[in-house]
C-alpha cells in the first residue's frame, strides 16, 4: 500500500472539522489528564466506572446504516455510566477499506460516533490499533517490523494517530488514547509458533506466517513509543494508555530464559511497569477471575490481585487503570455473580481510580460476555452505576 506523505497528510488534516472549528481547550478540559502523579478530569482528582463498547464505532464501520450505538450512548449516559473505551478501526485488514479508499467517508462515520459522544456527555477511549498483526498485514509486512521505525507498518501507524489526534483533540468527548488490545500477551512467547495470528485470505490478512512474525518486548515497546511521540506532538496533557492486559505469570521468565517460570512478586512487577513505560500515563491491565485463584504475581484471590496492582501503580507514581474486567456466564449465574460482585468491591476497596467492564452490546459475545440494559446481565451495568454515585460522592 502506498503511504501518503507524512506532511502532506498533515497540511490536510488542517482543514478538518475538529482541528480547526473548535477553540483549543485549556489544560484543565482536555479529557483525563495527571497531575502529580493523579488522575484528574477538568483538573480535578477523578475516580470513574465505564464499560467497553468494543462495537460501538465498529458496528457502523461495517454497516453504515447502522446507528444503533445512538440509543446505546443515550442510555449509558442516562444510567450515569462516564466513559466507554471502544475501537476506534478496523479489526481486520478487510475493515480498513473504507479508510483506504474513501477517507471522507470513513471519518464522516466517526465524526457521528464523537458527536453523539459530546450530545451525550460521555468520555471516549479510543483503541486506535486494536488487533496486533492488522496494520503489518495491511501494508505487506511480517510483524516483526512494529519495531523497525523506518517501516512501512510504523509510518501507517504514525498517519493513523496523527490523523485521529488532530481531528478529534478539541472534542471534549475525548478522555484519554490508547494503543491496542493487549498486545503484552503475545511477546516473548517461548511457544510463539503456535501462537501465531490466523491466516484469512478473505479478510485480506498475511497469506503466511512465519518466525518473522513473533514479537518481542522490545518490538512491542518500540511501536509504543512511536506512538506516544506522535500524539504528544498534538496533544500534551491527554493520558496515554497501552491497552495491556496484566502480565502473563511468566511473563518476566519468558522475556529472559524463554521458559514457562512462574515470576516471583518482583518480577511481576518489573514487567508491568516495563510494558507501561513513560510518557504512558498510567499502568494498564485486564482482569477477570481463575477459576483456581492462581493469578500473576503469586495472588491468590481477586481483592488481593487487586489491591496490589494499585501498590504498584502507586509505587510508579502512575494511576491504575483496570481497562477490562468482568465475570463469564461459562461461570454458572452463582458464580458469576460472586466472582463480579469481588471484582466491583475490590475495586472499590483499593480506590482504583478508573475501571471499564467488559462488555457492553457486543452481541458476538451473547455467549459468555454481553452485558445489556434487556438480558440477564443487566444487573451488572446497575451495579456499575450504583458504584460510580458511590464514587461521586
């Protein structure tokens, strides 16, 4: 694919509507900012429950004639949930055609998910490149180029950010950027040629794989920093977020001995402030139950894995940000409802200052993880409301 000049984009992208109509926001409005190593929302200490709306932009991406998500922001607002953290792309490289070809369009689309966003006065965290191998197999490469700065992968993902943060940096929706999903759990693998990513002609994915598309650490810090520089350029105070899962419990072994070790506390600390690094605002991380208690680190229950991540975080002088939680239907209604209610508690308990459930109207996901206003979960978006008046207060 042919990468458009880097200023060229940008002499465009000031001709956009949410760069130049717009007035700059002072510091004190511009989304989630850290002030002295605190989370602050228009410059004051905040502390706040979402939920993911994994579809939110997607659903009209892949159907344009679907405003759905209109009536979803309205009722998250309406219920007192803030925030959502949603994908903000494509998942597939099938998905970015749109963007490839008719770019008016496909920002049109995302300007009405934004503008319903500020209608509504619900915060937006964008994953802007949320499914690790798609923008390599975009632009024809293995993955192992996410950490060659001079790649064609690494210029897609340069435009992508510059375009995003420069279109919408005014919005007040905006909270906070994020990289992808997880990406820490697929670097470092000691088995990586079994984890490779699938192979899917049709939705125009790498026709092979190969060892050349095995990640490390360091690849996976290398397209995050270059992230990071390229919205700091734009935006200076936004917090920067990874979008990491917590750390596999070898995760420190397999950096260093390729071997399945389980990592002491120490090390699992080191690897989660490794893979949150600066200038990223805070420390990321997904969390859901075990059904054997076992989790990173040597914790052995929900509260105490909770409880000492936000240690952590404190110790780095970086907020905690639960990006993912939540408790699977595959745990029988009993214990789902244990294992979430431990989950709102926990975080609550250790003053987590921001926390998004998994997930909200995604219907791919009616099996284990779909939560609505309308089916049996619908008891988990009232607790998370209830939490954030608790909060409030």
């Amino acid at each position: 694919m042919k990468i458009l000049n880097y200023v060229f984009v940008l002499g465009l992208l000031a001709l956009c509507p949410y760069s130049n109509a717009a007035k700059e926001q002072s510091e004190s409005s511009a989304g989630l900012t850290l002030v002295a190593g605190q989370l602050c929302l228009k410059g004051k200490p905040y502390r706040g429950m979402g939920v993911n709306y994994f579809s939110l932009f997607y659903r009209t991406l892949k159907d344009n004639s679907d405003s759905s998500y209109q009536e979803g922001l309205k009722s998250l607002s309406e219920a007192g949930i803030p925030f959502v953290r949603f994908m903000a792309c494509g998942f597939w490289p099938s998905d970015w055609e749109l963007y490839l070809t008719d770019k008016e369009k496909y920002f049109k689309q995302l300007d009405d998910v934004v503008r319903c966003a500020e209608k509504n006065k619900i915060g937006l965290i964008p994953s802007l490149f949320w499914n690790m191998a798609t923008v390599p197999d975009i632009v024809g490469e293995p993955m192992d180029q996410l950490g060659n700065q001079d790649s064609r992968t690494i210029a897609f993902i340069r435009q992508y950010t510059a375009e995003l943060v420069l279109r919408y940096k005014n919005s007040p929706a905006i909270w906070a950027w994020e990289f992808g999903n997880e990406y820490n759990l697929h670097v470092d693998l000691p088995n990586a040629a079994s984890h490779r990513p699938k192979v899917w002609p049709k939705l125009k994915t790498a026709l092979s794989r190969s060892e050349r598309d095995d990640i490390s650490a360091e690849m996976m810090l290398s397209a995050y920093a270059e992230f990071a520089r390229v919205v700091r350029r734009y935006d200076k105070h936004r917090i920067l977020i990874t979008g990491n899962s917590i750390p596999r419990p070898h995760a420190w072994h397999n950096s260093k001995e390729k071997s399945w070790t389980l990592d002491s506390r120490d090390q699992f600390a080191e690897v989660l402030q490794r893979d949150n690094p600066d200038p990223f605002s805070m420390l990321c991380v997904h969390i859901y139950p075990r059904d054997n208690n076992k989790y990173p680190g040597g914790f052995i229950s929900l509260p105490e894995l909770i409880d000492g991540v936000h240690k952590i975080a404190g110790d780095s002088k970086k907020p905690l940000f639960i990006g993912e939680f939540g408790a699977s239907l595959a745990l029988g209604e009993p214990g789902e409802k244990k294992k979430f209610s431990q989950l709102i508690s926990a975080i609550e308990t250790s003053e987590v200052p921001l926390s998004a459930l998994w997930v909200f109207d995604h219907s791919g996901q009616n099996k284990d993880w779909n939560v609505t206003f309308n089916n049996q979960r619908a008891y988990m978006l009232k607790t998370v409301s209830e939490a954030n008046r608790r909060m409030q207060r």
